[in-house]
C-alpha cells in the first residue's frame, strides 16, 4: 500500500491512496493527514495499512490533476514541523563510495591519500550488517534540518545564492513517528532528493555539515510495510525538456553495505531522538551522484527519480533565489 497526501480544489488536506492503475488517487473520508493516521494506529494496536483500510473512501480524483495544478504535499509532515528532524546517512551503498571518492579527486588530485570517506565505507563493508540480535558497525550520520526544509514533490528546490552548486542525491528515505511511550514506529519509505552542495562539500570533508543545510523533497508517495531487498530505477537531469544526464538508481539491502536495522540503532539510540510525537525523515543514503559523472546543475534542471516500487516519480526544480538579508543584533 503507497498513501499520498494532497489538496482537494477546494483546499483541504487529503490522505489518499494510489488505485492499481496509478491514474487515480481514492482519498479517506475522515482522515486529512498521515501523522494523525500513524498516531490512530499506534492507539488502537493496529498496522498503518489496517487503519487506512478501516476509513471510508471517497470520490476518486485524478492524480495527473492533483500534480498539473501543483496540489501534491510531502508524504509525511508534523502539525509543528520544528518537531519533524531531517537526517542521513551516506557511504551506504555499493556506488556511494566511488562517487565520494570521485568528489574528493576532482578537488583534490587522483594521488591523494584513501579518503576517510573510503575508509568508513570499507568499515560498512565489514561490519555494516550485523546478525540479528548483533550491533554493527557505526554509520557517517548528518543534520539536515526541521520540517520547514522539505519541499512538495514537483516544487521548486531553493539554491541558495551563497552556494557553491546545487545537485541531486536520490535515496530512499526512512519515516518514523515517535510513540507516546518513546518508542520509535517505522512507517514506511519514500524516495527523497536529499539535495546537496557537493562542491562545497569535497573542498574539505569537514564542510559536509555546511553543503547538507539545504531544502530537499520527499515523495510523492509513503511505501508501507518494508523496504525491497532490491530496488532499481533512473536518475536524471533534465534541461529544457530534455535529458543531460541519466544514470542506474540501485537501492535496498541488496546493494547497500548496512542493514536498515543498523542505521535505526544508531540513529534512535540518542534520547533526544526518541521524544514522544516527533516525526522523523532518514535519508538512507546516494547510490550514485550526478555530479560524479561531470554534470554541473544549472538554475531550472529538473532533477526526477523515478522507482517503480515507489509508484510515482520525485520531481524538482532546482531554482537560483537571492541571498539572505539579516542583521545579527545586541539586545
């Protein structure tokens, strides 16, 4: 079952669900949003999926429609979205090291020393995959920022004019409601455009934190149940209605050097993550980077995932916007 929040015409919140064909969306009569759906589920000791399959449905709309008219939501958000935590991890698949590695090259020389980069991915390699009941090895882990940073599918992603360059990074993303006892639930899965300033980025690793403080998207659909062990589709670039750029998107365990497992332990492990009704997004990780392969984003690319399994494809316009203007004062 996917779940996909949108607007009616009329304005008002929407939870839906995808018909077989994909060309309809069948919206929940009672229910406006996944967040109060989760929290329905957690109370009444019921599945997500059975909640959803315990509403009334409604007159179906056109899911070509609700995109056209720029209608679609993210698939998850909080009523407060300071209490909604974006955050990642990298190095996590097969292809990820290669292009980080390529990142650090093309600053840096092809006869530098290992990147750190390579070496915790090795570490991944070796120990990212725990048995059951056995912790692995520790993951590279990052801030995004709050709810205010994601934007809707088919929105624009704002580059801002302090940055170096902007450039996609597909991944599949990880959504959790914190229960009223602490407990962390997982939702579901999305795809995600975690969105980054790679440039900035390989001039020093310790710049990772400053090129991740971006805007990014999720969507448009919310993949209940589990992750597929092996999951295939395209990345790509496309430039006044035309592809530059295309490249192979891999993702599920298959080809990841950590279980999901491993990177929630590490991530849900801290107290502060485990605060009853937060929300959380967990980007899992790149398997492949456009700007690995030379492609240097411009203001108006359109950046799409497109994933079976996730229904629907992630579009996003990068977009150029003016700096900030502020004044730090002194009370």
């Amino acid at each position: 079952m996917r779940l996909v929040q949108f607007r009616a015409r009329s304005g008002e919140r929407k939870v839906g669900t995808p018909d077989k064909s994909g060309k309809v969306l069948i919206p929940l009569v009672r229910s406006t949003t996944v967040y109060d759906l989760a929290m329905q589920a957690i109370e009444s000791d019921k599945s997500l999926a059975e909640t959803v399959n315990g509403e009334a449905h409604g007159t179906a709309e056109s899911y070509d429609d609700v995109i056209a008219e720029g209608r679609l939501l993210a698939p998850l958000d909080h009523p407060e979205p300071a209490r909604f935590w974006i955050t990642g991890t990298g190095l996590t698949h097969i292809g990820s090291a290669a292009a980080r590695d390529k990142m650090h090259e093309i600053a840096h020389g092809s006869d530098a020393d290992m990147t750190d980069s390579m070496k915790i991915f090795r570490m991944g390699l070796e120990g990212g995959k725990p048995a059951d009941g056995q912790i692995g090895v520790q993951p590279e882990w990052f801030f995004k920022g709050v709810g205010t940073c994601v934007v809707p599918p088919e929105a624009d992603l704002p580059m801002p004019a302090f940055a170096l360059a902007g450039g996609e990074e597909a991944e599949i993303v990880g959504l959790y409601l914190i229960g009223p006892d602490g407990t962390p639930w997982r939702l579901g899965f999305a795809l995600g455009n975690e969105f980054s300033d790679q440039v900035t980025e390989a001039l020093n690793y310790l710049y990772l934190a400053h090129s991740k403080l971006r805007a990014c998207s999720i969507g448009p659909e919310l993949l209940l149940g589990d992750l597929p062990e092996d999951t295939k589709g395209a990345i790509r670039v496309i430039r006044d209605g035309q592809p530059i750029w295309e490249g192979e998107f891999l993702s599920g365990e298959h080809n990841m050097s950590h279980s999901v497992r491993n990177l929630e332990h590490y991530h849900f492990r801290y107290d502060m993550f485990r605060r009853p009704g937060d929300l959380h997004a967990y980007f899992f990780g790149a398997p492949l980077l456009s700007c690995a392969n030379g492609v240097e984003a411009r203001s108006g690319d359109c950046f799409e995932i497109d994933v079976p399994d996730f229904g629907r494809p992630l579009r996003n316009r990068m977009a150029a916007t003016p700096g900030p203007s502020f004044t730090v004062r002194s009370l």
